[in-house]
C-alpha cells in the first residue's frame, strides 16, 4: 500500500522502517549499520562525504538537553548535503496543542527523517504509528539505540589484536539506565557477553532479562547481573554511565550512597580488568561521581573517539533509513521543472 505521498518523499510502506530499539534488528543488519559506518568514516576522513542527503531535512523533536546526539545529528545532515531543524519542547505544539500524532503526520510532510528525544517510552512510539518518514529515536528514557551504533563501532576500532567483537564482554558499571538496557540487548543480539555490575537494587528488571535470554538463545552470548566488582576482571570492556538521570534529581543522594565507591570507574578498577581493557563512557560524565577524571583521561579511555563516532553513527543511520526514497532526480527531469518554472516567472 502506497502511503500518501508528501512533497519530499514517495516511500512505500514496505521500505518505511523506524528505529526504537537496536533489537529489531538483526546482527547482519547491525553489521550492515556498521560497514556503512566505515565507509562514511573513510569519506569524511578524505572530507569527500557524498551528498546523499541533498536538498532533504531531518526534524528534531527534542524535550531533554542533549549535546552529543543533537550536535552529531545535525552535523551529520549537513555533511550528507542536507540540513537539520532543531525543534525543542517550547518551539512545538508537541503533546500539548496538537496530538502526537499530528505533528507526526505534518513532519512526514515537510521533513524526510524525524529523530526524537522525549522524556517516556511512549511518545516516540507515538510518533511510529502515524509518521510516513522514519522515526529515530535519540533517546526515549528506555531505550538508546543511536548510542549503541557508536559504542559497537569504537569497539571494533580499538579491538585487541586478534580479537573480534564477539570475543568481547561488556561491563556496564552502574544503574540500568536506558545505556545499559540498550547494551544488554545489543551485545547479546550480536553476540557479545554483557555483565551489569552493581548494587542490588539497580539490577535490570525481569523483563528486558527475558529478552536477553532470546536474544542469547540465538547468538549464543552470555549475560551476568552482578554486585561483585570482581567480576571485572573478566571484562574486556568497561562501561560508564551517570548514576542518575535529570529527572531523578530528588533520587540523588540515595544513588550516590548506593553506587559510590564501589562501582566508580577508577584507573584501580581499570587495573584489575581483563588486559587490555579498553574503557567507555557514553557522556557526559561527572568526574566527581561515577567515573575519575584520571580513569576518563587514561589510555585505555576511548570515551571521546566513542563520542566522535556518534557522528560517524548518525550519519550512517540518516542513510541508511531514507536509501529507499532519498535519491537524485535524473538531470531531465530537473530541466523539466527549471523549463516550466522559468516559462511562467516569464510571464509574470
Ligand atoms: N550520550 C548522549 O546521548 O549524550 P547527549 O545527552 O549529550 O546527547
């Protein structure tokens, strides 16, 4: 079925996918993802992007501040050919003059890919069920897959030799937060070991363990939930993450008792992981609490080439989901359209 067609794209629902979750996809799609990465890296690096995004708009829908996942997304349109409109809670009638849906509706018209940061795990859900353009999710409080691409990315880069990735396991120090759901079920869809390491209390919930265990199933990885920081030693990487988001302030104190010291990422704590250890922290970090700066500053720290690839991610990604529908037109019929437009300007 043919949706109806804006002015900027003739998608057909067949090609329309969104991107919620890295866990609707599957490894080899992932390995597309990031084969695609490579190859608009080596571009960039030779600042020889191709426009593959000309003359097209990515809509931004962002409730909660953000400095990476805004910055590389509009960065990325930009070296693609296009251009971002950045559209924060107080320049929308998002939710509040206008259904979710709507705006859904009217950005698909105007815009040719939308990315959302909202502040529950629904809006952006919202967003799918009524956009005609894929939807992005840049962080919905739940899940966080544009990190992920990066963090699978910077793993491969700084790979052990004759390591593969599937020979790594991941330990996320801290909270289940979005980051650590999210790496839970991307390492175990891909085939990475993933260990959460921390208080009791900040275990992951039942119900994305089950989907762990299918997803484990299939890929043959290994998960542990864990309070032992011990178990770092059996870790080839080290994962950092707030102990708190911004909407759980009032939580504070309650979380640094919690957390601290135990699972702060110290460079003690990176001494006693698997050699070799590389270390990684999606940002931004507070070097007074769940990390120290000198972890975050050592050698083993590939934190900023981690953040530099949300870049190489977001551009990948903007690719990747309008490749059925983003495409030149044939020089005729540009001059078709120049002829007529031309024609009638002559007349006025
Ligand atoms: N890691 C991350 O999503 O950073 P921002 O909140 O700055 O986008």
């Amino acid at each position: 079925m043919k949706i109806p067609s804006s002015s900027a794209t003739d998608l057909n629902k067949k090609d329309l996918r969104h991107m919620l979750t890295m866990n609707e996809f599957t490894k080899d799609e992932i390995d597309d993802m990031l084969e695609l990465m490579t190859l608009l890296k080596n571009a960039r690096k030779d600042n020889a992007i191709p426009e593959l995004f000309k003359n097209k708009t990515v809509g931004m829908i962002f409730e909660a501040g953000s400095t990476r996942t805004r910055v590389s997304f509009e960065a990325a349109a930009t070296l693609l050919g296009g251009h971002a409109i950045f559209l924060s809670k107080r320049d929308i009638h998002l939710g509040a003059k206008e259904t979710i849906e709507d705006t859904a509706r009217v950005l698909s018209r105007m815009c040719d890919v939308i990315v959302a940061r909202t502040n529950d795990g629904e809006t952006t859900q919202k967003l799918t069920e009524s956009a005609t353009v894929p939807v992005i999710n840049g962080l919905d409080t739940v899940y966080h897959p544009t990190q992920m691409l990066a963090d699978i990315f910077t793993m491969q880069e700084h790979l052990p030799e004759g390591k593969e990735l599937t020979d790594l396991t991941v330990a996320f120090m801290g909270d289940e937060t979005d980051v650590c759901r999210s790496l839970l079920l991307t390492c175990t869809k891909y085939g990475i070991n993933f260990k959460q390491i921390g208080p009791k209390k900040y275990h992951m919930e039942e119900k994305w363990l089950q989907l762990a265990d299918k997803n484990c199933q299939e890929s043959g990885a290994h998960y542990e939930i864990t309070e032992d920081t011990k178990k770092v030693s059996e870790c080839t990487v080290v994962y950092g993450d707030s102990f708190y988001w911004t909407t759980q302030v009032d939580e504070k104190e309650e979380r640094l008792a919690a957390f601290m010291p135990d699972y702060v990422i110290t460079k003690e704590l990176m001494e006693k992981a698997a050699p070799g250890a590389m270390l990684l922290h999606c940002l931004p970090a507070n070097d007074k609490e769940e990390i120290t700066r000198e972890a975050l500053e050592g050698d083993y720290s590939v934190a900023f080439d981690q953040s530099e690839n949300r870049l190489t991610a977001q551009m990948a990604i903007i690719v990747y989901f309008t490749r059925h529908y983003v495409k030149d037109p044939s020089k005729e019929v540009r001059e078709q359209h120049q002829n007529k437009i031309n024609a009638f300007l002559e007349k006025l």
